[in-house]
C-alpha cells in the first residue's frame, strides 16, 4: 500500500472506529498519533502496546476536539502529519425542539468543526512534505436522515461538504481528501444507545439489533472496525491516489435502498 513509514493522526482514537483504524495503519507499517480529549495513563499505554504489537511508533497526544485551538495544537504537537483522520465523534437523540442547545453546539464542534481546525492546521505540513492524505469519517447519516438525530445529521452532511471543498483546495497537488460514511458499527457509541432503545421500543437487545439497528442495513450485519480501517489504508494508497473528493459508504447497503 506505500504507506510503511508515514505518519497518521487519528482524531478520537481511543476506542470504536478510531482504535481499529490504527491498527489497520500501524499493521501497514504507518506511525500512529492516537487523541482522545482524556489524559489518562491507560490512554498513553494504549498507545505504548500498539506500537509494541505492530512494530511502529505510537503516540497519544491528548487534545479535546470541542476546542479549535486544541484541534490545530493536536496537528503542531504531532509535529508531522501525513494522512490526518477526523474521526472523534458523540451523538445524542431528542427531537428538535427539545434538543439542549449545549449538545447542539458540542455535537458541531466535535463532529465537524473539529475537522475545520485540524484540516486548517495539517494542509500546510502536507505541502511542505510533498504528500497527504484527509480522510474525514462522515456517516451514512451524512447522506439520510433520521428524526430525532438533528445535530448529528447536520454535522455529518457538513463533513461531507468540507471533504469536497478541501478536495477541490488540494486538487492540482499530492493530497487527496475524502469520506468514509459507515452505517451502523458495534462501538461503545452505539452500545450506549442501546439500553434507551431497549427501554422505548419494549424490546431485549437482540430485537432491538435486529429490528432497529440493522434494520435500515440490507446486509444485517454491523461493519466492524477493521474494514472501515482497511477502507481507510486503501484512501491512502497510491492506488486511490485519483480518488479524492468523494464519499465511499461501508454501510451494508444503507444508502443504495
Ligand atoms: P466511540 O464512542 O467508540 O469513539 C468516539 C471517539 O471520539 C472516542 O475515542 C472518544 O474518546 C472520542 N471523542 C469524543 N469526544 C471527544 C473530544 N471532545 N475530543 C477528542 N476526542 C473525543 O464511537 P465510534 O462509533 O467509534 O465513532 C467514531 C466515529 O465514527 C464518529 O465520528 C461517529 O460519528 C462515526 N460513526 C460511527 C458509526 C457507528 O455505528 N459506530 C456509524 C457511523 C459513523
């Protein structure tokens, strides 16, 4: 895949999607930044023990991504950044006009305009080294909709546009940018919807999978984090390098109903 030795910075990376993504990286032979706005020794070990598994440098660099001048301070501390992954992500459900205004603003910051920052900050050392890669991870809610998701919908559509705007930005130079729009995926952010789920439909868990997660999902089955990583180690490949400004779906079917 011609990305042993680059350097990938994962935003949110913690656990869930961002976690399986490094390890997608760093089994390429990439070095990893992990983030997660925590500062935890279990975060720095994290990263201790994947770079010991896959022979790579691994890092965590703490940086809470609701906060702009610590997105770009994520990408100065890394010090390089080859292929940038915006990935931290929350989530919350209530209809519009319930909807707490600090989920609303906190759901944007994190989920979108955290990539505004970091893509600011890491376009001038992708120049500088000749070569880059965004990848901003969307969502298939960043091309449906769903009620009662306002604020998530909103950030995800919103990535998609920043994508094709930092693709057409980058388009004459080695640097691509492009989405990856996951359905649904069995991480700590959909488990913790789960037990409301259970509660509002009267259902046991499995139903509640089947009958409403995967529901939407024609393959009935969850992606899991290795593929969403593999889908993002082929982004950065040479073999993609043609492909930018575009959104690649790993959803199961979602988005072809
Ligand atoms: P997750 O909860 O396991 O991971 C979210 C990550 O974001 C965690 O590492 C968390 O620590 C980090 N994070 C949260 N707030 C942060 C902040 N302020 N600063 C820095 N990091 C912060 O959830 P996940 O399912 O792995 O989600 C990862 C991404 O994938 C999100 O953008 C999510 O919207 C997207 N996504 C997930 C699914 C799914 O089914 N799991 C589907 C579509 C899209």
């Amino acid at each position: 895949m011609n990305i042993s030795g680059k350097t990938v910075v994962i935003t949110g990376s913690n656990s869930g999607i961002g976690l399986g993504v490094a390890h997608e990286f760093a089994k390429a032979g990439a070095h990893i930044v992990l983030n997660s706005f925590s500062d935890r020794d279990e975060d720095h070990a994290l990263a201790e023990a994947l770079g010991k598994e896959h022979g790579v440098t691994a890092r965590y660099i703490q940086a809470d991504m609701s906060k702009s001048d610590q997105c770009r301070a994520l990408i100065e501390k890394a010090g390089t950044c080859d292929i940038l992954v915006n990935n931290a992500g929350i989530q919350h459900v209530a209809a519009i006009p319930d909807f707490p205004v600090e989920k609303w603003d906190a759901i944007i910051a994190i989920n979108m305009s955290s990539a505004f920052h970091t893509t600011a900050a890491a376009l001038p050392v992708m120049r500088k080294a000749g070569w880059g890669r965004v990848i901003n991870i969307a969502s298939a809610h960043g091309l449906t909709a769903s009620p009662f998701k306002s604020a998530y919908v909103a950030a995800k559509h919103g990535v998609i546009g920043l994508t094709k705007v930092t693709a057409l930005e980058t388009a004459e130079e080695p640097i691509t940018a492009n989405a990856v729009c996951p359905g649904y995926v069995l991480t700590p952010l959909v488990e913790s919807q789960i037990p409301d789920t259970m509660k509002e439909y009267n259902m046991d868990r499995d139903t509640v999978i089947r009958e409403v997660l995967l529901k939407r999902q024609p393959s009935k089955q969850f992606a899991t984090v290795e593929q969403l990583g593999g889908t993002c180690v082929f982004l950065s490949s040479d073999a993609a390098a043609q492909i930018t400004g575009t959104t690649i779906s790993v959803d199961g079917g979602w988005t072809a109903l």
